[in-house]
C-alpha cells in the first residue's frame, strides 16, 4: 500500500534545472536509501516531500493522515530558543499519551463514587489507548533512546539550547525516533554519532515499523538498513530493489544490458545506411524506403534516447510521423552524433601511481609514545608495516589516530621511541581537515605550486588537465580553497596527493565529504593502487573492502587484527 507518490517532480534555481521529471512511490514498509552525486537535489526532494519546499512542476500525493518526521543534515536551529532540558524536551513527544494518562487517573477517582457502566466504558477505552500509544513503557523507551545516540543520565537535566551542534542533531533524531511517524524522512543521520550509537541505529532502523526515507554517504549503513534504493540523476530517479550492495550489482547489469542494446542498433542502423549510400542514387524503391524510416528512427532515438526507443513500443512502428526525410549526409551525421548510453554522472578518473618500489618493511615504531606534553594517548611496543599491506587504524574519537599520523609525517615530535622509514619510502600523507590548503589561493594555483614544491614544472594546460579528472571543469578551477566545499577540498587534496608518486600513503578519513559515486570511484584507485596504504577511516564499507590489517586503538596501546580475523 502505497503511503504516497509524487510524479514529474521538478525543482529549479533560476535558469538551472536541479533535477527534473522525478517519479517514486512510497510503499507502508519501504526502507529507501536515497544516493545521487552531490548537488544532483537529493535534500531539495527530500524537503519538497517533507512539504518544507515547493517544487517548480509536478504533483506529490501523500496518502491522508500521514505522520512524518524531517531530520536535516543540520539541527542547530531547532532547539536554538528552546528553555526544556533534553530530557523534557523527549517527554513532550508523548503529551496525548500523558493527557491518557491524567484522564485515567481522573476516571479512577470518579469510579470510586460511581461505578456505572458510563465510567467503566470510559475508563476500559481510555486505558486500551494508552497502551496501544506505548503509555506503559515510554519512560523507558526514551532512556533506551538517549543512550542509544550517547547520551548519559548526567546530560538529561542540561538545557537542550546548551548542546553543541552534534548533540542537538543527535537529541532532534532521538525524538523523531520517539515519535514513531509512518514516514520517518533522515538526511545524513550518521553524521556526529560513534561506532557504538551507529551500530544501535542500524538495528533500530532494520526494525523499523513504518516507512523510511534516508539520504546517507555511509555505504555501510545502506547496507544494514534500505530495502531499497533510488539512484537520482538530473533526469529523474531510477529504482532499484535490495540493499546498496544490490544496487551496486544491478546497476552495473543495467549498464551493461544498455551497452549491448547500443551495440546492436547501431550496428542494425549502419548497415541499414550502407544499404542506403550504395542504392539510393540510383533512385533504388527500397533504399529511399529504408531512409524514410531511418529517418524516423533517428529522430525518434534523439527524443528518447536508444535504450528507451527500443524499449518503448514505437520501436515496433515505423517511426515518428510528420518527420521528414533525411539526405544521406543527414543520416549520415545524426548516425555519427548517437552517443552511448551514460547513464550515470562524471566520475573521478584519477590514479595515484608509486614512483618506486619500496622495500618490504616499510615502516617500523619502536616503543612510540604518541600524544602532547602531559597527555600521552598511547604507546607502540613495537609494530611494522610491509610493502602491499593496507592498515585500518580504527580507535575512538580523541584516541590518538590522527596524532599518530601527523607524528609519522613529522608534525608532531613523539613523546618517545621512534619512528623507521623502510628503504625507498616515499610518504603521500591527505589530512583529514585539509589544514594544508591556503585558503586565498585557487584550486589551480594551489595544483600548480604543490607540483612546483615537489620539482614538477606543471603548466597551465596539465593542471586543468589534471583537475579536470577530479571534476574541476571550467571556471570552476578559478575558485578560492575558502570557498569549496568539503566534497571539493577533498578532491583537490586527493589531486595532490597524485602528484609526488609515494608508495606509501597515510590517509586520513579520506572518504568524508565525497558523495557515494565519488567514495566508489577512490576505492577503486585505492584497490589498485601498488604500494602500501595506512588509514584512518570511519567508512566501514571501505575498511570491508580493502584493509588486510585493523591496527585498533584502545587502553593505552594498539591491537593488531588480521583481516582474515575480523571477517570471521
């Protein structure tokens, strides 16, 4: 049963369509995850579903009496005037449930006077209702909730206004949580929550009773999570059954079933045109029947595009009528103007090539104590790292992981011990906060003087080049580092990590910001990449894919897991 539709949805911004013809239905138990590249819309659907935002054309139809619930990338705002403390601002979820509650108590001291059957109606109505609206556990529910997302007995009494940005996102999907909406709508969910408060929301929303809409970069988390999947482009929303693994799969088999569908019709229609070009001068019936309906078919197949021609049923027609009849030449460069099937946004064309092998100990800590003076974090007996492996070093928040990078890069003296490059070690190190980048500079100056920096006489032409396969087109190298966004700083750091062939690469978080094509797109580099790779990384699905080692962080030291270990 659906709980609702929309249909030729789409949204605009001046002259620039953001996303166009979008049709989806929402079904009672649909779990949706919602993927796309960054900017192709996914929030403005979202927000026109949420009925926060006005679409510029279409129709959207929820079923009536529908209950939903928004969570936005960010909930700053929501709680910005609020005087309740996070405990009694959960409570008020259940205000219906605490009058029930009040009228119960008010039936039972009238039952004590007058035991009619009035009052005994009222009160067995009254009480089937407050159970039936969870009365008789939503204490418990909501303490179940708050430590769930992190949140300890001690905050319950703090003002909701005095939490910082990550705990009021996190207290605002508490009570949406609490709400139990028939469409809970969640953009980002995964954002400022921990391992631990992920892993309890993952179980929470695989249970989930009603439907969900979720917009997330967690690959991982789709997995656990989504029935299905909507993959939404600028020309609308493609549907697809299953988890983000599935999607995956069957996304590449649409791709490929679109390819050979290419292949086969223009290989039908050029030989229908070598037909033509041989017979028609010399005024041939059949040939000039064959170029009328070519000429319907090319026309046609503009309109739609191939896949969808021969899939529609004017592929068993002659064609489009009114269309007139091409010349030869015609044909012959509408045939040459077909491009193939795309069906899926720009991707990063990068690589990240060693310069040299190194040797096969490439890095050795030797009773390393990491951390600053008066706070040591933790300390490393002994531990090495050989050529081919790839390390996830996983740990708390503030357990010392980025600290420990930024000593082995040499940012950070250790406290003690010491740290022992292998024989031909070239470090690649990509800073999780990019604190790198000069922010007055453009994104082809900052290119430009990195390959400078390392002896790389780069011109003009290469680095737009270059930029170009990290999806810099246009003016858009001309931006200020201080004006990109995450998902940009991200790329062009990863545009300069490229550049000084290091067969060792530190990463730290090198997956955060980038949409889910764009995550796709670096496991793959990484994948293939030949030298040896040491990260930090809270992508999850990435860490399955790739680490052959999990160096953990936690009491005061690391535990070394074989990958092997951890998938068994």
């Amino acid at each position: 049963m659906s709980i609702l539709t929309f249909n030729d949805l789409a949204q605009t911004f001046g002259q620039f369509d953001i996303f166009a013809s979008a049709n989806g239905r929402i079904e009672k138990d649909s779990r949706i995850g919602l993927v796309g590249p960054n900017g192709i819309g996914k929030t403005s659907l979202l927000r026109i579903i949420a009925g926060l935002e006005r679409q510029s054309r279409g129709s959207l139809s929820p079923s009536a009496g529908l209950r939903f619930a928004y969570l936005r990338q960010e909930a700053i705002e929501t709680f910005a005037d609020a005087e309740s403390t996070l405990y009694d601002a959960m409570i008020e979820v259940f205000g219906p449930v605490k009058a029930l509650e009040a009228q119960m108590r008010d039936l039972e001291d009238r039952m004590a006077e007058d035991a009619s059957e009035a009052v005994m109606t009222a009160y067995g109505d009254a009480m089937e209702e407050f159970e039936a609206r969870g009365g008789y556990d939503y204490e418990f529910r909501t303490e179940q909730t708050l430590a769930g997302l992190g949140f300890t007995p001690e905050d319950y009494s703090t003002p909701v206004r005095l939490l910082s940005g990550g705990q009021k996102t996190r207290a605002l999907l508490a009570k949406l949580l609490l709400e139990r909406p028939d469409l809970l709508i969640l953009d980002e969910p995964t954002n400022h929550l921990d391992i631990q408060a992920l892993t309890w929301l993952e179980g929470v929303l695989s249970r989930w009773q009603g439907a969900l809409l979720v917009v997330s970069h967690d690959r991982k988390f789709l997995d656990q999570v989504v029935n299905t999947v909507w993959a939404m482009s600028r020309g609308g929303i493609d549907t697809y059954k299953g988890n983000y693994s599935a999607y995956t799969r069957q996304r590449h088999e649409r791709q490929e079933r679109a390819m050979l569908v290419y292949e086969a019709e223009m290989e039908r229609m050029w030989k229908e045109f070598d037909f033509i070009k041989r017979f028609k001068k010399d005024g041939d019936a059949q040939a000039v029947g064959r170029l009328r309906r070519l000429s319907r078919d090319l026309v046609a197949i503009e309109e739609l595009g191939i896949v969808e021609y021969k899939q529609s049923k004017k592929w068993s027609e002659t064609g489009v009528g009114g269309v007139r009849m091409f010349t030869v030449a015609e044909a012959e460069s509408a045939l040459k103007a077909i491009r193939p099937p795309v069906g899926k946004p720009p991707r990063l064309r990068m690589r990240i090539e060693t310069g040299q092998r190194s040797g096969e100990r490439v890095l050795t800590l030797r009773n390393l104590t990491v951390g600053y003076p008066n706070r040591p974090l933790f300390t490393v007996k002994e531990e090495a790292l050989f050529r081919g492996q790839v390390v996830a070093l996983t740990g708390g928040n503030g357990s010392g992981k980025t600290t420990l990078l930024k000593t082995l890069m040499e940012q950070i003296e250790p406290l003690t011990g010491r740290v022992d490059l292998g024989h031909n070690v070239r470090v690649g190190y990509f800073a999780q906060a990019h604190d790198n980048l000069d922010t007055s500079k453009s994104a082809l100056d900052t290119l430009i003087d990195a390959a400078h920096a390392l002896g790389n006489q780069m011109g003009i032409a290469e680095a737009r080049h270059l930029l170009a396969a990290y999806l810099f087109r246009g003016d858009e190298v001309y931006k200020l580092v201080g004006d990109l966004s995450g998902g940009e700083r991200g790329r062009l750091a990863l545009a300069m990590l490229s550049l000084n062939g290091a067969n060792l690469l530190l990463l730290d978080e090198p997956t955060n910001h980038l949409d889910v094509q764009a995550q796709e797109a670096l496991q793959q580099i990484l994948e293939d990449f030949p030298g040896t790779i040491l990260m930090v990384s809270h992508d999850r699905y990435l860490i399955d894919q790739l680490a052959t080692h999990i160096w953990e962080v936690s009491e005061g030291g690391i535990t070394v897991i074989e990958r092997e270990a951890v998938a068994a």
